[in-house]
C-alpha cells in the first residue's frame, strides 16, 4: 500500500511563511466524516501495519546505504498519547536501528551547559532513526509558559532579555539546518489531543489503579496553564517548522489516527530519500565467490 | 600591569566585514622594532607572568560567579607551539577550572554523526575554561586543502556539493553565536607561524633524539602543501571571525610573543564580562554566624 505522503503533508504538515494558527488544527480530526468511523478505523489500522511494515523495511535500508539519519522529535502536552506512538510506530524496527531517549528534568551537569547541549549528546549516528520523546523544545515551552529561564540561560548583564525566545528559535533552526545538511533527517511531531480528552485520560487514570503509575498531581496543575502553552506551541511551531525540518500537527485524540499519521510521516520520508541497497562492486562478488569456494572445499 | 586588550585587538584581531588578508600579519612580529629585542623579550615574559597570575584570578571568579564558561580554540600548522601555549598561558589555573582536549583523527563513531558532533560533546560547563587544542575547524582546513570530505558529510544526490564550505562556515557561525547567546565565551587563536620557523624546528626535531617523539615524517609531507593550507586558514579565519567569536592571528615565530599574546587576550576577555564575587545575603551571613556559634560550643 503507497503512502500518500502528499496528501498527510497537506493535512498536517506546517508551511513556513504561511499563517499557522493552532484552532485551524482539530485534535479529534479522523478523516472523511461521510464514512462511519468504525470503517474509518479499520482502514487506519490496516494502513498502520502497512507502514509499520515498511517503516522496517525502510530502516534497514538506512543502516545499509549508511549514508543518513533520522530524528523524530515528539512533543505533546501530558496524555496525549507519546509513549503510545512511539511503541506502536517503532515496534517492528530492528532495536539496534532505533535509540530512544527521554528528556525529564535536566541533570546539574546539563543545566550547566547550553539548552542544547544535551540533545545534541544524543543524536542519532548514520544508519539510525534517534527519537527524541520531548526535547529542547521544552526550554521554549514549559520554561516559556512558567517564564522560568533556566539559571544556565541567565547572563548577567544581558537580562531581561526580551529577545530570549526568538534568539532559541534562531538557535534551533541553525541547528536543524546544521543537521539536515550533514546527513540527518529532522521530523518533528505535536500531538494534538484536546483539552477535553485530555481530561477523559486523566480520568481513567485516577479511575484505573494499574494506570497509577502513570500519573502525576503535577500534571493536573500543568493542565492549568493549557491557553498559555497552545500559545507557546503556536509560536514555537510557527516559528521553526522549516523546509528542512518540519512541524507536523498530528490529531491525537483518537489514538488510531496518530498512529497512522506518524508511521506514514515516517516511512513515507525515508522512502522519498530514494536510498538504494548497496552495489556489489566486481571485486567484492569475486571475493564472495571465492569464499564459498573455499567454503564448499572445507 | 592592566592587561591592554584594546591595543592586542588592534594588532592581531581579525575584525568582520574588514577585508582580510593573512600575508599583512607578520609570523614574526615581536613589538616595537626600536627596541633591542632582548628587551623586549623580558618586558613580554613580566607580561605574560602577570596575565598568567591574573588569569588564575579570573577563573575563580568565573567559578565563582557561575554564569559564564569560556572557549578557546587553538588552530595552527605543526610546530607552531599550540602545546607550549597551553602548557605555558594555563599552567597557573586551578586544573579543577579547566579542560584541555585534543581531537586527533575522529573515530568511527564520531565520523557517524555531523562535524560538529564530537566537539559539541566536550564543551566546557559553566564557570570552567574549556581549550580545544584542534577542534571542527579542521573540517574547514586540512579537509579541505585535501579536498576529502569526510565519508559522513558526502550525501548521495547532493554531492558533488560546491557551497559545502560556506556552508559550514555558516553552521559554525551559527553553532558559536548560540555558545555565547547562552553563555560561552568563545575565543580562537591562529598561531600564525612562518615556513621558515617550521623548518628550523622540525630540523631541531630531527636533531635532537630527545625530540624524536614529537616528529612525524607526515608532518613533512603536510609542508609541501603550504600555500593551500595559507588559503584555507585566509578563508576560515575571514569567513568566521564575528563580533561574538572573534579569531586572533598571533605572531608565533617567536614563542615568547605568542604565549604574551594569548595570555593577555584570555585574561582581558574574561576581565570584561564584569564578573562580580557573589554576595552573602543576609541569610546566608545569619546561617554563617549561627554555625559558626554552634561550632564554637562545641
């Protein structure tokens, strides 16, 4: 089954220099509403075991052409499916084609150093697909929505810096850029769930005892601030969905939809790299012949 | 003695949107020619024992103060005395304030990931002094005078790539402008030794067993292509000296004007950011006075 890339890049994706307003986005988008969801489900379902069939495919064709990688960066607000996605999306793929890192708080040594810093540790190496499950977009949301810069980011005799946030998106953008020239290819994901279905989540987890674990009073507080960080988002996704590292706005309050959106983001990306299996030099197959010669000999 | 920086900024800073030219700075310059030269050489080695006490001062206080780090890059052409710079302008520090790194040939790993990648690693934290004894500009020099991108950078479909250097000229203004956006001083020094004085000490290499081990017969080789290493470091040092990454071209043919120099620059740089010793707040003067009461009943 061909993904339609095109069609997802139309739907999701954020066009720099084009207005971007987050309202225009529905976290409870789920395709053509003239169909009875329950079809519509299925159809998503089949084309994300499709995709994730081909998202392996894809990787091990990264790993052999050895020429590029991947970074998937996640951001969402709390319940919005993240660790889901990324579960269902990558659990076909090779581990060793995979790193997954989660940022929480920052450590004493990684406040000690720029806002970037500790991401850029955790880059993928060629061949690999790196996901980032959140990253250092949190210092130009969560840092931005509690105004809380980071004692690292203070200097002395340059604060108030009013400048602050568009000097990060700046930064980011030349990073990413940096990136995507030298062999890595950026993708980064919002999901979008609702205030209402996050709401719901929350719920079933205070309602589940084996969901426990997963919650936190924090989170609720955080839910506080919801307007403040839509607006933080909207100015952070405006601001760094570029060419060559775009923003997708993935609908995340049906779970089956931003799985499927993100798999055919994903495979559909590596696929337009048009990567090529290695050519077998002449000297390399004469070598092979060789060995199963001695081998058929033994 | 103040430490002049204005007057060393005149004479050896290469200053943005100035036309540069690397053969206006003398390799051999040793200061006011009308001077007899061993004077001149004494009042340099006073010079450079006081910038080195002060130095010392400096990164206590920028420990202290812990808002700033400072990087400084040494790039040069061998037997320019990169080691003997450092050796002799840090020797006074706090080793706990400083870390020196040398990148030689990159490993498999690091040729995994982007140019800037193993030096993002080794950045030094705040209120530390970080030396990169080489760095990334080499992927701007030797590179290129040999003409050989790394494997990691050549992306198939996009190679042959004729804007690769100006194109990491960019990365890495924008990699340094994020440094100091975020609290990294960033300095680079360009021992500009001459072709002569190289041949003199790698002669004295030869000649002296007890040298043998700093000589490679590579080193030789590398000489012969001179001029194209002149031309690399013109355009690098033109096209990423900035207003908040500045090279400075410092006369190295002769060893005591070179250790002067960076000394000088290192110990002014941090003079001017203003560092103040932190003060005890009221508090902590109360929490001072009452250990010190417990501490004497006891």
């Amino acid at each position: 089954m061909p993904v339609d890339l095109d069609r997802i890049d139309d739907l999701f994706r954020v066009r720099p220099g084009k207005k971007f307003r987050l309202p225009d986005h529905d976290p409870a988008w789920a395709g053509d509403p003239l169909e009875p969801e329950k079809k519509r489900r299925e159809k998503a379902e089949q084309l994300l075991a499709a995709d994730v069939e081909e998202l392996a495919r894809m990787q091990e064709l990264l790993w052999a052409s050895d020429t590029w990688s991947v970074l998937a960066i996640f951001q969402a607000m709390d319940a919005a499916g993240k660790d889901g996605v990324i579960k269902h999306v990558m659990s076909g793929i090779n581990p060793q084609g995979v790193e997954v890192t989660s940022f929480k708080h920052p450590s004493a040594e990684e406040l000690d150093h720029t806002f970037l810093w500790r991401c850029m540790k955790r880059l993928p190496e060629r061949g690999r697909i790196g996901i980032f499950n959140r990253s250092y977009y949190e210092e130009v949301l969560i840092v931005r929505v509690h105004d809380r810069l980071l004692r690292a980011q203070r200097i002395p005799g340059i604060e108030p810096r009013k400048k602050t946030w568009e000097d990060r998106y700046d930064d980011i953008n030349a990073f990413e850029r940096h990136l995507v020239r030298n062999g890595t290819v950026v993708l980064k994901f919002f999901l979008n769930v609702s205030r209402d279905e996050q709401r719901r989540r929350f719920l079933a987890r205070i309602d589940e005892p084996e969901k426990h674990w997963k919650f936190s009073a924090s989170d609720v507080a955080e839910r506080g601030h919801w307007d403040a960080y839509m607006e933080a988002y909207e100015a952070a996704l405006a601001a760094t969905s570029t060419d060559h590292a775009p923003w997708y706005v993935v609908p995340a309050d049906r779970k089956w939809v931003s799985r499927a959106v993100v798999a055919a983001v994903l495979a559909g990306t590596i696929g337009r790299l048009g990567l090529a299996w290695p050519e077998v030099t002449a000297d390399k197959k004469q070598a092979i012949d060789e060995a199963r010669r001695k081998l058929m000999a033994e």
